[in-house]
C-alpha cells in the first residue's frame, strides 16, 4: 500500500507553559483535500505551521511523501536539519497565509516567479511561461504586471494561491484563506480553491467555510484544545458528528 | 421653468432636475490667503533687497573666488570625504545592523555597545584621537591574534590625517547608520519573511530581494538626512587642517580678510550640494516606493508637463471656439 502524503505523527507543540498541540495524528493521502475545523485557540494554525516547519514541534514527527521534515533521523535520535536543507524542504509544501503575504514591492508575475528561480533554481523561461499559466488560471490574466496593492483582497489571495503552485507543491497547506476578506470576495478564492482540489492536488484547508468542507472536502477535521477530536467523510463530521464538542461547535457556526 | 424666480439660493425641485447637469461652480474666494501671500512677497523683496544694495555683502569677491581652483579642489575634497564617510559608515552600520538583529547574544550586545560608544563621544573628540593615534600606539602590526606578528608599520604613516579624517568619520557614521538600517528592517512587516521562509528561498536572497528593498522605503528619508548631515559634518575636520571647504575658505579670508564674502562662497557650496543630494533622495524615494501606493505620484517635472498641456489643450479648444463662432 502506499503511503499518506503527509504523515504527522504524536506532535507536541508548547509555547512557554501553553500546551497548543497535545499528540496530534494526521494522514492525508496524495490528492486528498482534508479541512481541519475548530474554535479558536485549537490549535489548527500551529498545526499546519508545525507541517512546514514554521513552527518548531517539541515531540513527534511529520513527513511529507516519506521524507521527514526538519529532522534527520539516525537511531532513535531526530537531529534538526540546517536551515539550507529545511527551505529545501520547504519548496515542496506551499503555504496561503490568512493574510495573502505577498511581497509588495514585486509584481504579480514576480511574485510568483521568485521562489521557483532563486529556491528551486528552474530556468527562468520555463518559470515564467508557468507562472503566466497559472495567473491565468486564478482568472488574472490581465493583472500580471500588477503591483499587489493595486488588487483586491480576493485577487491578492489568487495571486499567493498562483505562487504556492508555481513550486510544483506535493501538497499546498491553507491557513484561514479568506478569513481576512471582504464576504463578496471570499466566493472567487473558493472557487480558485475548488478547482484546485478537482485537479488532484493534495490540501490541507483550515477555514471557518463549512460549506466549502461539505463541498469539496474529503476528510474533516475537528481539532478542540490541542487535540483531534474526531475525523471522517465530511457527512459524517458535519450531519452527524459524534463528539459533544464537535456538535456545540457546528451549532455555532452553522 | 427657467423663468421662475430663485430666492434665496433655493433651488425648486423642478429646477434642480432640470439644472443639475448645467449649473457652474464658482469656487470659495481666499482673500486672506491673497493678503498673507503678499505680505510675505513684500518680505521676500525687502530680504533680497537686503542681500543685493549692501556692498559689504562683497558679491564682486563672491563672484571672483566661487569658482577659484583652490575653493573648487576643497569641494572635491570635501565630496570625497562625504562619500567615503557615507558609503563605508553604510556598510559598517548594516553589519552593525545585522549583528544586532541576529540570534547571538555577544554579536547582540558588541553591536549595541558600538552604538552607544560611538554615538556618546562628539564627533570632534573621536577625530583628534584618530589623529593623535600614534601617541597611544607608535607601530601597527598585523599577524596572528596574541601571537606572532608578520609585519608592522609605524601608525604614523598608516595612518595621515586623511585617513584619520576618513576613519573617524567612518566609524561615527556607522554608529547612525546602524540604528537607521535596523529600524528599516524593523519596519518591514513579518509576514514577508515568513512568506519567504515558507516559500523555501535562501537565506541571503531573503535579505536582499525581499527585505532590503522594503526596509529601504524607511531608509532612504533618514539617510537622506544623515549624508546631507554629513556634507556638512566635514567641515568639523578643520581642526585636522585637512583643506576640505571650510578651512580653505578660512585660509583664504585670513589672507584677504574678505571673511563674509568668504564664508558666502563656502554656504553657496554647500546650499548646491545639498540641493543635488535632495533632488537625488526625491527620485531614490520614488524607485523604493514601488507598489507601495497604488500609483506613484507625478514627479516635479511632470507636473508641470501636464499643467502646460493642459493649458495648450485649452487654449487650442478656444481657438476652435473661436474659429466656430464666426
């Protein structure tokens, strides 16, 4: 059997004498989209930070199509890899922050062509041509030369959603994508989204969306106070959650 | 509907319909925005007044020793000691900068202890003990840390009074600079590095395609201040008797005894290369300023191409006017 695209394994996470990860276990199969749903708090952001490294774990693992991240093992011992190494790692895992991050000072198509040159080292040609592509697809094909500060907020999601595809990702992690949007703008990144995971590419969604979990998720999450709560189909996890906690949220928000 | 009468500046509803699209606006008049102007137009004129009638002004002797080759050889002098203050206090302060932004303690506080050592002594004291360094240490040499030396050098003649001038300076222009580099740094939001982080691009990439640039957008104004600051800071190597503007001026009254002329030709110099460098900071700012507002304000000369095409463009819709009404 294959193994899971991802693979987070027992991971612990402290900041100072707050526990926010207490022994967290994830899989996500290649061409999945699971969305990780919770209060505030739960711990759901450090988790998908804890993926890419951005966040230092204190305990466990995590592994992306079978390379682990961060850490070298030999033994029973991880010894923390170089930075050099880790953002080599990185380009491998894209990453859409709530807030877009875009560099303002480039323009759209050299925001999305700057990691693969400069980390992945590609031709520039052949970045480029990828990069027009995908602005394309994101539906800015006129906005290339852009500044990010002249787009909207939902076109600036695009644009960062555009330049974590440009690394040829394994699997793109979303951090709350449209939680700092204006409500009309959030349909166009969704839909971005959406058809996204329709091409095969393995996500990991946090977000408030339910109805982009019920849509286009494949698994659900419900993490509560540093801990996965439960998991499944997302009619499963939405129509007919078993857990107290998974039910007082759902009634909450939806 | 025109014909109706209109008191009081009340418009009928009708009217407004009717008028909207029409009516002229006549713009707020500023009497006491006219007065103070020319209150001030007649102050300017009394100044320059001022400035021309007197003869002990000496414009004559302005005139004849502005572009004399000794005071011509002390601007290139003090240009040379600005730039060379500038660009080596830059590279120091960012280092500096740097340092103080890493995760090492030591590198943390050496840094933090340049900055208050070089800023805490006036500028004056730090040259005369760069001259004077050959008192305190009569040979330089260079080898192994605390072991053996390869060669060394009497201080004397490493280090002349340029030098000296060029060290001090240096050194206490990095102190600045290392505070103004830093708070650049500090400016630029930390998402950006972590957007970068995330994306997987190296390290010294990071620093200089997507931090720099950003951080220069606080930078430049302040620098701008600083090597403007320092144009004129080198008039305080006279005391090293080093010919940079000031002291040849000063040498030249004491022979002619025209001082105020002589201290005119020297502000003059210093009122043009400050006006170069501040028209530099404009353009610089603007390059830095990239996508930082939606679009980029016109520059000076823009401006004024657009206010005269806007003029001709006028004047020509009048002229076709005219021509239709005959």
């Amino acid at each position: 059997m294959s193994h899971p695209m991802v693979d987070v394994r027992g991971v612990h996470k402290s900041y100072g004498p707050l526990e926010v990860l207490r022994g967290v276990d994830l899989q996500v199969q290649p061409g999945e989209v699971t969305v990780v749903l919770g209060p505030s708090g739960s711990g759901k952001s450090t988790l998908l930070r804890s993926i890419n490294h951005l966040e230092k774990i204190d305990r466990g693992y995590v592994r992306i199509d079978g390379e682990l991240i961060g850490y070298r093992r030999a033994g029973d011992r991880l010894f923390e890899l170089k930075e050099r190494e880790i953002l080599r790692q990185r380009t491998h895992i894209g990453f859409v922050f709530q807030s877009f991050n875009l560099f303002p000072h480039l323009t759209v198509r050299q925001n999305v062509t700057e990691a693969p040159i400069s980390a992945q080292r590609r031709p520039r040609a052949e970045v480029e041509r990828l990069a027009d592509l995908l602005i394309e697809q994101v539906g800015l094909g006129d906005k290339a030369g852009a500044y990010p500060r002249q787009l909207s907020g939902g076109q600036q999601q695009r644009v960062a959603i555009a330049r974590a595809l440009a690394l040829r990702p394994k699997v793109v992690l979303f951090d709350e994508p449209t939680s700092a949007l204006d409500p009309e703008l959030v349909g166009e990144v969704l839909e971005a989204m959406k058809s996204l995971a329709g091409s095969g590419t393995t996500m990991i969604v946090v977000t408030h969306e339910i109805g982009f979990a019920r849509e286009v998720a494949d698994t659900v999450v419900f993490m509560d106070d540093g801990r996965i709560v439960e998991q499944g189909p997302p009619s499963q996890v939405l129509d007919d959650p078993r857990h107290d906690r998974t039910r007082a949220f759902l009634s909450k928000v939806l | 509907m025109s014909a109706a009468p209109v008191l009081g500046g009340t418009v009928t509803a009708d009217e407004a319909d009717e008028a909207a699209e029409s009516l002229t606006i006549v713009k707020a008049r500023h009497p006491w925005r006219w007065i103070a102007s020319a209150v001030v137009l007649v102050l300017l004129a009394m100044a320059v007044n001022a400035l021309i009638t007197n003869p002990a002004w000496d414009w004559a002797i302005v005139g004849e020793y502005l572009f004399a080759p000794s005071v011509l050889e002390a601007v290139a002098f003090t240009i040379q000691l600005t730039v060379l203050g500038i660009v080596l206090g830059f590279l120091l302060g960012t280092v500096l900068a740097l340092m103080r932004l890493s995760r090492s303690p030591l590198l943390v506080s050496v840094a933090w202890s340049y900055v208050w050592l070089f800023r805490s002594v006036p500028l004056i004291l730090q040259l005369l003990f760069w001259y004077n360094l050959a008192i305190l240490y009569r040979r330089i040499s260079f080898g192994v840390p605390f072991g053996p030396a390869l060669f060394d050098i009497g201080t004397m003649d490493l280090i002349g009074p340029v030098t000296a001038a060029v060290i001090g300076l240096t050194l206490h222009q990095a102190a600045y600079a290392a505070e103004i580099v830093r708070s650049g740094f500090l400016s630029v939001d930390q998402g950006q590095l972590e957007a970068a982080s995330a994306l997987g691009i190296p390290r010294t990439r990071q620093l200089f395609r997507i931090l720099l640039p950003q951080a220069m957008r606080t930078i430049v104004p302040t620098a701008g201040n600083e090597i403007i600051g320092l144009v004129k800071g080198t008039s305080v190597v006279y005391i090293m008797a080093l010919p940079e503007l000031f002291y040849q001026v000063q040498v030249i009254y004491n022979r002619n005894g025209r001082v105020i002329a002589m201290l005119l030709v020297a502000a003059i110099w210093y009122l043009l290369l400050t006006t170069v460098l501040s028209v530099a900071q404009y353009y610089v700012e603007r390059r830095f300023g990239r996508g930082a507002a939606r679009a980029l304000p016109p520059t000076p000369l823009q401006r004024v191409r657009g206010v005269l095409a806007v003029r001709r463009a006028a004047r020509d819709q009048r002229l076709v006017d005219l021509g239709g009404g005959r």
